[in-house]
C-alpha cells in the first residue's frame, strides 16, 4: 500500500514537471515525440492522480491511522515512541534504550518471543508498573545467559 502512495506521488511529480517527466509512462513519451499537440493533456492526467490519491487516502484511512500499532508489532525496537498509546511509551523507552535488545537481529513475533511472557503482550508489557524493572533485567540476564551458550556451542562445532 505504502508503494502504491509513493508511486502515486511519483507520477504526479512527472506530470507536474517542466518539461514533463515520462519515464514511467514510454507510452505517453512515445506519443509525445510523435505528436507534441498531446503534452496539452498531461494536466488532465495529473488531475486524475491527484483524485486518485485523495480516494486512496480516504478510503484507507484506517490503515494509516493504524499504522503506528504495525509498526510497534513488527519492529518494537524502531517504532515512533511519540506516536504510541501513552501507556506503552515508558516501557517503549526502556525496551529500545537496552543495548542487548539492539543487537538482537529478531523482529516481529519473533522479538515478542524474546520478552518474559508477562512483557510478551503489548498488554502486559504496560500492565507491570513498578514490575518492569525487575523484568527488564531479567530479560538482560536470560539474553546474555543464552548468547554465552550460543557462543560456547559455536566453539564446540569449530573444533
């Protein structure tokens, strides 16, 4: 979806050029060579973009809206602290400041799956109050006890 808007965007900036942009579209640049009369309709074009982009907008206004709970599900490390429920914006803080959580290279459930299981919901991550910071090195401690197994495993097949 995200595409498609920039696209939109794109062709909409190519008609609005002076002289007009056309590499998306070799056809109408085809067509422009052969007769320049045309390039007098490439302000229609541009207007059917622009309605274009309105009706997508609109119509899928609830994604947009939506986008920042995406965001925070399939990469919590990244996701805009400023544009999630208040609730969530402490422990977000604390999660995307730890630096064994920044290396870790997992992402969408697969983070999720790194928590404690009371932190492993949205729900629960913001429902611990005073907790969070006993969970939160527990978490640090359970991340570097594995990490030490993983690297004392990669020695054991090197040899």
């Amino acid at each position: 979806m995200n595409a498609f808007v920039t696209k939109l965007t794109l062709f909409k900036d190519g008609f609005s050029a002076d002289p007009p942009n056309l590499a998306h579209f070799p056809s109408c640049e085809e067509m422009r060579k052969d007769a320049p009369e045309c390039e007098k309709t490439l302000p229609k074009y541009r207007a059917d973009i622009e309605t274009l982009q309105q009706q997508f907008k609109k119509r899928f206004q609830d994604f947009h809206t939506m986008q920042p709970r995406i965001e925070l599900f399939t990469n919590p490390l990244s996701a805009a602290i400023i544009e999630q429920p208040p609730e969530l914006q402490l422990e977000m803080c604390e999660l995307q400041s730890d630096p064994f959580l920044a290396k870790r290279q997992e992402r969408g459930i697969s983070f999720w799956r790194l928590l404690p299981v009371p932190l492993s919901t949205p729900q629960g991550f913001c429902a611990l109050n005073g907790q969070h910071v006993w969970q939160h090195l527990h978490l640090r401690e359970q991340l570097l006890y594995d990490e030490a197994h993983q690297v004392k495993g990669e020695k054991q097949t090197d040899r």
